[in-house]
C-alpha cells in the first residue's frame, strides 16, 4: 500500500524524501525560495525601475496557497525556505506566515532577505515568530550614494532596522551589497569595516542582468578577486573551506586573519556555480521557476484555485525541475535576459 498523508487539498506521497524534485544533470532541488509580495519601498537601480507596474492583489499567493505549496515542495524534499519579495516586510501579518512555515514537518532551516527598512518596527515580532536568520541588503553608507541607488531617502531606517535585529538576537545577520563598478565599489572597504564593528557578516554580490533599466554591463559588475584584493590589503583573509552540508553554498567563504567574523562573495557571473544549485523559486503570484534566470515559469497558482489535487501540483514542481537548464548561460552569446526584473521574480 502507497504511504500517504493529508495536506490541505488532497493527499500526497508520504516520506516521499530528497530525489524527487532532480533535474537531468542529478542535481536535486532541496532549497525554495518563496516571494510574498513583488511590492518594495525602495527602487534599487539594479532591480527596479521607477514606475514598476505592481501585480494586482488578487493574483498574489494568500498565506494558506503559499502554506499549500510550502508543503508540496517539502513532501519532494525541499528542507529549506528563504522569504522574499520585493519587500516582504511590506506584506501584512507576515510573522504570522513565518510562524506557519517553521512549524512544516521537514522543514530544517527558514530565513529572511529584506532592504531592512522595516526592521525597527517588525524585527521583535519575527524574532518572536521563531525567524533567526537574515540578509539585509545596504550597497553604501552614504547617504548621498543610497538615494542614488534606491532613489529613496532612507539609509538611517536600515542602520536603525540592523541595530534592533542585534538587540533582539538574530543571528547571524548577514549584509548583502551589489557592487557596481565607478559608483559603488569604493564603498567596499568601509562596508567591511562597519560589519566587522557590529558582528555582521558582509557579503558581495556581483551585480546581474535582472535590472529593469537595462543598465547592467560587463564593465558594471566587479569580480571576486578584485573585491578580494582591495579587503585584502587591509584585512587579510584565509578562504574557508566548505562541509559537505554547506556544498550548496552560493557564497565562497573567507574568514578574517584576526578572527574578527567573515566576509562571502556570490559570484553569478565571473565564477559561476550552476553545477551545484539546488534552488528552486516561488513567485508573490504563484509561478514556480526552476532558475533565478529561467526564461520559462509554471503557473501552480491557477490549477491550486481551480482545484488541483495535491499530486497534479507536485508533478508539475518535478516536470519544471526535470527541465532545468545547465546553467544560466549569462557568459555566453546565447544568453537569454528572464523578462521578468529581480523583484518580480524574488531575490
């Protein structure tokens, strides 16, 4: 008899375990990252541009559809979940999702990446939630150079959101910058500097062609080992080799010289690490996209609506995750740009 256990909806596999969301290149998706909303406060010039045009409310996933999906995914062996947007802390109520989603049976680790403007308001109620994981993104320290890049004054509510984050005890708290080449890549020092001083941990991100300007080129983005150099020559640094559990790491590791915590690089374009990926993604209005950079998405939302059993849903995940590409091709000419920007598609 085929083991199987209720899940809002209908029945579905039980145990069904890791190896069932594989693609043809035997790498198994076990990490989903889940957009809530494609709204932010902010317009980060490599993201989004000034008039993005929002989603209708309708269209996006309730709690209880990303509840349902949540544990379709994690029946095929997602264990891990990561909460987007957008800005998902624009989202109502959502330390009440965060709630729902740590207490899925299988589900091993949940984390959160927002720009940290809502932070000092909402930080002690996903603490409290049981969130203990999160990535702020902060690309400068000055004033001047954060409005011109997200085209909002806001800088002190993001230090205020980091400083309550610590006061409740999130940990770790990671800081993500996008570099960019003549504007923002001076900043990486200092950033380094100021996350050593407040036990954050600093990583760099190698800007990417999801922008919604069409801004983005290869003499824009900076490469790992030029960061490297310049931290380097004031803080030296030992790469940090990985565990096994940590294999799919998107971030290469370095620890300080003196201790003083660690600085990562996610290095999309100069070093790639498709080979390894085992990330899956979900939309704020319900696609599933096998690939941050997938030119092809499946809707889940409209059959879960309109009534799909558990199991069509679940074969859908594995026929989109079946055909994921080998990579995403950003350093080839046959490169394809998604036609959806980053936070439509949910960092």
């Amino acid at each position: 008899m085929i083991p199987l256990r209720y899940i809002g909806g209908g029945f579905i596999l039980k145990d069904m375990g890791q190896g069932h969301l594989v693609d043809r290149f035997n790498r198994i998706a076990t990490n989903l990252r889940v957009s809530v909303t494609d709204i932010c406060n902010l317009r980060c010039t490599y993201c989004m541009s000034e008039d993005t045009q929002f989603i209708d409310e309708s269209k996006i996933m309730t709690f209880d559809e990303i509840d349902r999906l949540i544990q379709i995914a994690v029946s095929l062996g997602v264990n891990k979940v990561r909460i987007t947007g957008g800005e998902p802390l624009v989202r109502r109520n959502l330390p009440d999702l965060i709630s729902r989603v740590l207490e899925v049976d299988g589900i091993t680790d949940v984390s959160l990446t927002t720009n940290g403007i809502g932070l000092a308001k909402q930080a002690q109620a996903l603490y409290d939630a049981g969130l203990r994981r999160i990535n702020v993104s902060l690309d400068t320290l000055s004033k001047a150079k954060f409005q011109q890049i997200t085209r909002r004054k806001a800088l002190a509510k993001v230090l205020d959101g980091l400083k309550e984050a610590s006061r409740c005890g999130f940990a770790p708290i990671k800081i993500n910058a996008v570099t960019m080449r003549g504007f923002t890549e001076e900043e990486v020092v200092k950033l380094v500097s100021f996350a050593r001083e407040n036990s954050y941990e600093m990583r760099f991100i190698e800007f990417m062609p999801l922008d919604a300007d069409d801004i983005w080129g290869r003499n824009m983005f900076v490469p790992k080992k030029e960061l490297i150099d310049k931290i380097r020559k004031l803080y030296p640094l030992d790469p940090v080799e990985s565990s096994s559990n940590l294999k799919h790491e998107t971030a290469k590791n370095y620890q300080f010289k003196d201790g003083l915590g660690r600085v990562g690089f996610i290095s999309s374009v100069s070093e790639p690490f498709c080979d390894d990926c085992n990330r899956v993604r979900l939309t704020a209005d319900g696609k599933f996209r096998n690939c941050l950079f997938a030119t092809e998405e499946t809707d889940l939302l409209t059959p879960l609506r309109q009534g799909a059993s558990n199991e069509v849903i679940a074969k859908m995940m594995i026929e989109s995750v079946a055909n994921k590409e080998v990579g995403h091709l950003i350093n080839s000419v046959d490169f394809v740009k998604p036609e959806r920007n980053m936070s439509m598609i949910g960092g």
